[in-house]
C-alpha cells in the first residue's frame, strides 16, 4: 500500500506533467476533469512567481508568449521546493533551448540577469571583512590568498547590452527606449549593498579578476590573469574598492601563513 507522502508525490506528478496547459490541444478540453482545479492552481501560481522573478522577460516577449513559455518550463523543470518564489534557477537555460525563443538570442541573458538580481536579494548576509586580519599577515603569504565574495554577488557575462535592455524596461526610465544589439557585451557584477540590489558594469581587470575569486583562484594568479585581459589593471585600487563596497567579504590565508601569525 502506497504511504500517504507517495500518494502526495503521484498526485502532484499528474497534476504538473499529466495536465495540458491552458491553450494546448488534449484530448478533452484543458483542464477538463477532476483536477482541473488543481491543474489551474498550479500553473497560475507559477506563472505569476515566474512573472515576479522575470519581469523584463515577460515585457520582452508578452504576456501570451511568456505564460506559454512558463507552461513549458514547469512541465519539463518541476519544481522540488515547496515555495514557488525561489523557482526559476533552469528558466535561461531552458529559454537557450526553448524553439520559439530561437530569434531572441539575447533573452536567455536577460533572464539570467534577472534571476541574479532576485537571488542577490534574498541572499544571506556576512560580517564586515577582518581587515585587521588581513593586516596582521605576512607580506609573503599575500600571493596565496584566496578572496570570498559576499553571498549576494552574482558575476554575469553577455554578448548583448542586458543592462542596457533592463534598464529600458524598468517603469522609472526616461529616454529612448531603443537598445542597439550591437553596442557589445556586459560584464556586470550584482550585489547587494546598503540601499538594495546594486549592478554594476565591470571593467575587463576586475570582470577577470573578480571571476578567478568566485572560481577560487589565489590572489597571484587572479591578478595576472586580470593584468593580461587589461594591461593598466589597477590591482590594488581594485581590491579596496570591492572591500569597501562589500563585494569582497573574507579571506582563507594560506595555512602556512596561519602558523607564522602573531600570537
């Protein structure tokens, strides 16, 4: 006999994958039958946590676009968390593969911007950075560091002007509302600082060297890699100003470094 939880399990499997969408040829008109009801629930909720999280997506493309979209993705990614505000993590991903969306070859970005930026907000704080700490290392030990970025940063690279397209689309913008795909790429950073979600356009130093820290890398290797894609990379302004701006939120020293320090 199946245990109440596997019957739970069975029954949210048929409502998300067994129901046609709204829209969808079926057999019997969509959502006909005894978990129409359900079925209805189900894919009205995540269209509208879908709609929160992704916004500018949803402008882009439509409403009618975007809830057929929200559909698909719900039937091929079930969510396995019981909040359906923190789903969407596969949605750029499945966007990037998603036929309709072929012509709109910037859109999965979009919508990773997107999911960086609701992510960021939600994320987990940490303690001010041990400067003190940091101080207190030997010289030596500095080209073995390894940075650790707050929880809410989020790195972002694209082909396409996305902060350009998000910024068009937010409701407080004033200008011309035409973006030029060809402007070129972003490398943007997403943070949250003291005021809310902070993005911000990087530089090829800082993207890099930024990029090895998520990464794990040590400081030496970060840095020459962050000098090779620009040549005049400030290494040290960098690092204070994502110190101060709380990008950079801890260290791991070396553990030979460790055993030298002060006692």
């Amino acid at each position: 006999m199946l245990s109440l939880r596997e019957r739970q399990r069975q029954f949210v499997a048929a409502v998300v994958a067994g129901c046609a969408a709204p829209g969808e040829a079926s057999g019997a008109s969509a959502w006909d039958g005894p978990v129409a009801v359900y079925c209805r629930n189900v894919y009205g909720n995540y269209r509208k946590a879908l709609a929160t999280t992704f916004p500018v997506a949803r402008q882009l493309v439509g409403a009618a676009f975007f809830n057929a979209a929200a559909d698909a993705y719900v039937r091929a990614h079930p969510s396995t968390r019981g909040d359906v505000n923190r789903y969407g993590d596969d949605l750029a991903r499945f966007l990037g593969a998603y036929e309709p969306a072929r012509a709109l070859a910037y859109l999965p970005d979009v919508a990773r911007l997107e999911w960086a930026i609701d992510q960021a907000a939600i994320a987990a704080d940490a303690p001010p950075f041990d400067l003190a700490a940091l101080a207190a290392l030997p010289e030596k030990a500095h080209a073995g560091l390894r940075f650790v970025l707050h929880p809410s940063a989020q790195l972002i690279e694209s082909h396409y002007p996305i902060l350009h397209i998000w910024q068009v689309n937010q409701t407080d913008f004033k200008g011309p509302a035409e973006v030029d795909l060809r402007e070129g790429g972003d490398s943007l950073l997403i943070v949250r600082g003291e005021c809310g979600v902070d993005i911000e356009r990087l530089n090829p130093g800082e993207a890099v060297l930024l990029g090895g820290f998520a990464a794990g890398e040590t400081l030496a290797l970060a840095a020459d890699l962050a000098t090779e894609a620009e040549p005049a990379f400030d290494l040290p302004a960098a690092l204070r100003r994502h110190v101060a701006n709380h990008v950079l939120a801890a260290f791991v020293a070396p553990e030979s470094a460790i055993e030298e320090r002060p006692r």
